[in-house]
C-alpha cells in the first residue's frame, strides 16, 4: 500500500459490522444509522469505503485546518514514537516536544498569556478552564466566586462542567443532575438590522451580574463566534462592550476558542480579530489538525497572581503528550508556511459573498461567516437537514446544525474546490436539497 491510498473495502460489510458494533456519538441507541464509511483523505477531499469521493465542507468537525493526508505529520509521529512515544507530565516531569509547543503557543498567543496547560480536546480545556477560575479565586481569597456566566446557543462541551456551561438545553435532557453555578445569557446573535441588539444584551449582562452579586461570580465564558451555535459572529461593538464590563467587575473572561484559534478566522487567535484580552483561551481542534488529539489552554497574567502559590491538583494523564506535541508543532509550522492565516482572510469573505445571493430565496434567513467559518441559516432545522443530506449525495459534506448550514472547509481549500462547493451548496439550499437523489 502506498501512502494515501487504501485496499478496496467491503463497504456493505464495514457498515452492518459498524451497526453491530459500535455506539457513535450524537446516534440513537438501539437504532443506528447506517454509516457513512470515510476510508481516505486528502487535501480538502475525503473518499468513502465505497470509493466514492467527496469535497469535505466542514473538515469532520472543524479540526483540520492544513487539510487531509499530510505525510510530513506522519512522519513525525513516526520519528517522535521511535524516540518517545509518551511520558507523564505530571509534578516535575516533562519532555522537549510538550516545551517546545509551549514556548510556540506563547510566541503566538494575544498579549498577557504566560503559561500553557495541556489537555487532549476541548471538554477537558473547558472543565480545566472552570476549576482554574474558581480555584485562583479561591486561592485568592474569594472562594465565593463560583458562578461562570454563559449563553443561550453556546456550545463547551460535554464534561460536567462543559455541559454545563453549555447553552442547548436538548443535549442535557436526561443527563443530570449538572452541576450548579452556571447562569445563561441571551443568546449573542442579532440580525443585520437591529441596531439596538448589543444595548440590550449588555443591559441584560448588566442586571445579571447585579443580580447575583459580583463577588460571586467567577467569570464569563464564551465562544468568539457561535460554531456548533450556527457559526454566528458577534454584533458589531459586542465584545468591547461585554469585555468592559467584566473588567469593571473584576470578572475573568474565559474565551472558548476551540473552534476559532489557529487560522480558521484568519488570525492565530479570533481574540485578536475582536480586540480581547482573554484571562484563559482555551483550544483544541486546529492545534493539531486533529492528526491526533491535543488541545491547550492559555493562561494569562491575572490568573497567574490570583492562583500564585496554589497546588492545583489537576490533569489529565495524556497532558503535553510528546507524540501529539510534535504533530502540533509541525501543523502549526505548516499553518505558517503555507500562509493559511491569510488564505482564510481571502477565501473565507470570497466564499461569503458567493453565497450571500441565496438570502434572496424566501426559505434562507441569513447567510453569515468571519474567515472560513460560514453559515447558511435555513427556514427550518428539517429543511436544512434534507439540504445537508443532498450535498451529501452529491459530493459535499456540510454539516446541518439546528436550522443552519454550517461550513469550516480545510483552509487549504482551492480555488476551484471553492467553485464547486458554492455550486453544489447553491443548487442544494435552491431545490431544498430535493434533486440530491440523483447520484
Ligand atoms: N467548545 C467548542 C466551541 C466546540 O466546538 C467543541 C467541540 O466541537 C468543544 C468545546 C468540545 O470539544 P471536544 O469535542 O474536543 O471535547
């Protein structure tokens, strides 16, 4: 077998023995789908057991920001597991791959952060991110600072606290009792023509936080742009408001970036697109290109004084991983070589404006994107899932999240990949993804 190619799969036969088999996340238990069984990749193209090829809208789940099959990752995970596969990081322990991504995180990393910790996806960044603020209040004297201030549509996870923090009340149901101390603001999306949206939701964070006291909340957290949320952007003039507010509070701000950081807004961090200085950033995803599973969060100044001298007795055993630390590095040395931060800057607005026409069809709401983030909203939840589904048919993969179209192609996409996912996504949304039958 050459690299990025595979044997023929028996394609029937992986998917009965995957129904068989396995439980997938987000499936119906005792019902499972049958599987769509993705066997390569490459670029921004993945191809199924079948053979079939398709042009991958969404990288799976936003990870893969320098594109599929890329034999230079590989390599280093080989030569990396030849040397060290993995050694604990706990108390004093360390290896050179997990220092070396560190002093790179905070050559890159928004003014004021100063310290990394490890972690293998973003639930756990999110669960290391809520016991870190409430742990350096504590430490600092103010163990009555518990309460982490979220958003309705907001999406951190699936840990106690992640979940928690979470804003989409459908994926709690049945999954308590969550833990306490999480308080939900409106939801920060607002259409083009509401001019009064962020008065009203800063008033709204303003008597929340009267409400519950400020000595007793902990800090706000929240994603830069909505992704699982629909890919929503912020209104104008949001984030300058929320973040003065915090401060004058003396609120932390914890900005969940996992979807956002390392290119996908066309910035390292979307911290630097909005103008914010975080207290902790939490990333994972595109840290890695999901070549194999690490994630980070960013530690800033304040935290650092606040939980000066404290044992923090926290960590997860695969922390600062060696083998995933230098599959890291060397996507982040791709992400710059290859100048992806400006790709992204260029392809994600062409990309915006190509599809900002289907807001003239009477079923599209909005049609929305910062980068190469994108969203298509859709007149409904179930119209958006039977255009996903003809995409699918066709040869594009976007994911149907609620009533909106979400898009996060690999920044690597190409000029006439972008063509052909306007085209096929454009032809979708237009028959509601009717015709997609036809392949
Ligand atoms: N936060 C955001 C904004 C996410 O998009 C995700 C996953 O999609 C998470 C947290 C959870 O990350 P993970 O699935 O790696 O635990």
């Amino acid at each position: 077998m050459t690299p990025n190619t595979v044997a023929p799969l028996d394609a029937a036969a992986l998917a009965a023995s995957d129904q068989a088999t396995l439980i997938h996340p987000h499936s119906r238990i005792g019902a499972p789908a049958e599987p769509l069984v993705i066997a390569r990749g490459e670029g921004a193209r993945i191809w199924d057991a079948t053979g079939k090829r398709y042009l991958d809208g969404t990288c799976g789940l936003w990870q893969c920001a320098v594109g599929h099959g890329r034999a230079e990752l590989a390599a280093v995970a080989a030569r990396q597991m030849e040397t060290l596969e993995f050694y604990s990081s706990f108390g004093d322990y360390s290896n050179p791959q997990a220092i070396a991504l560190g002093e790179r995180l905070l050559e890159i990393a928004p003014d004021g952060i100063e310290r990394i910790f490890f972690t293998n996806g973003g639930s756990e960044g999110v669960e290391t991110a809520v016991k870190l603020v409430r742990f350096a209040h504590a430490q600092a004297g103010q163990p009555e600072r518990t309460v982490i201030l979220s958003r309705t549509r907001a999406y951190h996870g699936v840990g106690s606290a992640s979940l928690a923090a979470t804003g989409m009340p459908a994926m709690k149901e049945k999954m308590g009792p969550l833990p306490d101390g999480f308080v939900h603001l409106s939801e920060p999306h607002a259409r083009r023509d509401d001019a009064g949206a962020v008065d009203r939701m800063v008033a709204e964070l303003e008597q929340t936080i009267e409400r519950i006291g400020p000595e007793r909340i902990a800090a706000f957290i929240g994603e830069p742009i909505l992704g699982v949320g629909g890919m929503v952007p912020p209104p104008d003039g949001y984030w300058d408001r929320v973040q003065e507010v915090l401060r004058r509070h003396g609120i932390l701000l914890i900005l969940d970036e996992i979807v956002t950081a390392f290119g996908r807004t066309g910035y390292w961090f979307a911290a630097e697109r909005y103008g914010l200085q975080a207290d902790l950033i939490v990333t994972a995803k595109g840290l890695s290109s999901g070549y194999l599973p690490m994630g980070a969060v960013l530690i800033g100044k304040r935290i650092l004084e606040l939980a000066d001298g404290g044992l923090f007795l926290h960590g997860f055993t695969y922390n600062g991983h060696p083998t995933c630390a230098a599959v890291a590095l060397e996507n982040l040395a791709i992400i710059e070589r290859e100048g992806l931060l400006e790709r992204a800057r260029t392809v994600g607005p062409d990309l915006l404006a190509r599809l900002r026409p289907l807001e003239q069809l009477e079923h599209v709401v909005e049609v929305r994107g910062e980068g190469l983030m994108l969203g298509v909203e859709i007149s409904d939840a179930e119209t958006a899932a039977a255009v996903a589904a003809g995409c699918r048919r066709d040869g594009l993969i976007v994911r149907a999240s609620g009533p909106s179209l979400v898009l996060s192609p690999p920044l690597v996409i190409t000029a006439e990949e972008v063509d052909e996912l306007v085209e096929l996504l454009s032809a979708n949304v237009r028959t509601r993804g009717a015709d997609g039958k036809r392949s």
